[in-house]
C-alpha cells in the first residue's frame, strides 16, 4: 500500500472518530439537561408509585408528596397529600393542579383554603389534601401544577 495513502486513510478515520465523539458527547450533555429540567422541582420526598411530571413556580417548593387509595366521606377514592412551603420572599397564596392523565380526571384546590389573608407566609408550609372520589386504583401517569394565586 502506498504510505502516502495510509496517511490519508488515517487520517480520514481520526477526523471521522472526532466527530462521533462530538456527536456522542453533545447528546449525552442535552439528554443530562432536559433529564434535569423534566425534574426542576420534583419534592424532596415523594410516596406515590407512579410517572409524576411536576410544573411548579419558583415560589414554592413541595416537600412531601404522597397518595393512597382508601375512603372519602364513604366513597372509595384516591388520596394525595402535599405539603407546600413559601420559598418566596413575600406570602403568597397557591393553586395546585392534580391531573390523572391515564384516567383523565382532574382535581385542584387553593392553598391556604382559606384565612384572613389566606396566604402561606414566607418560609412556612401548607399541608393539602386532594381526593379524588369512586378512584379506587392508582393512576400511572400523573401531572402536578402548582400556580400562586393574585390576591
């Protein structure tokens, strides 16, 4: 073979494992971002058996998330709980938004329910419970919405 034509064969091959490389290496670092973005948000502690996409202000952060089948006022149902903490600097009121995407049902509920104001201060947190009445299984798919609310 012809050393001039090894040399260019060689160096065709380095010039094509650069790009794979390249290539490789920006998709891993894309996948890392939107895997992180996907869970901005996500609670410190979460007891619920299911794909859970969370959708949260930056004004609040979840610190328990949970949910159980059992009983409402008689009637089985599907129980979330979460506990909502003001990471903002002012008291806010919040909205939160439970969707069971494989059952398409939905429930929502203001946080506080209610006071005078009804706000969680700054640096305090909320428990909330969301029933979801006659569920009597666990969705596998669910998205969480938390908005804050004008006063």
């Amino acid at each position: 073979m012809n050393p001039k034509k090894s040399e260019e064969v060689s160096m065709c091959n380095k010039i094509k494992l650069f790009d794979c490389v390249a290539i490789l290496l920006s998709v891993m670092l894309s996948f890392l971002f939107f895997a992180g973005y996907a869970m901005a948000g996500a609670p410190e502690k979460v007891d619920c058996q299911a794909e859970i996409e969370w959708d949260l202000t930056s004004e609040v952060s979840i610190t328990n998330f949970g949910c159980k089948t059992g009983e409402h006022k008689k009637d089985p149902a599907l129980i979330f709980t979460a506990e909502l903490k003001n990471v903002s600097d002012k008291p806010l009121r919040y909205r939160i938004n439970i969707f069971l995407l494989d059952m398409d049902k939905a429930a929502g509920h203001l946080v506080p329910r209610k006071g005078k104001p009804p706000v969680v201060e700054p640096g305090k947190s909320e428990t909330v419970t969301i029933p979801f009445i006659k569920t009597s299984e666990l969705s596998k798919k669910i998205l969480v919405i938390v908005k804050t609310m004008g006063l």
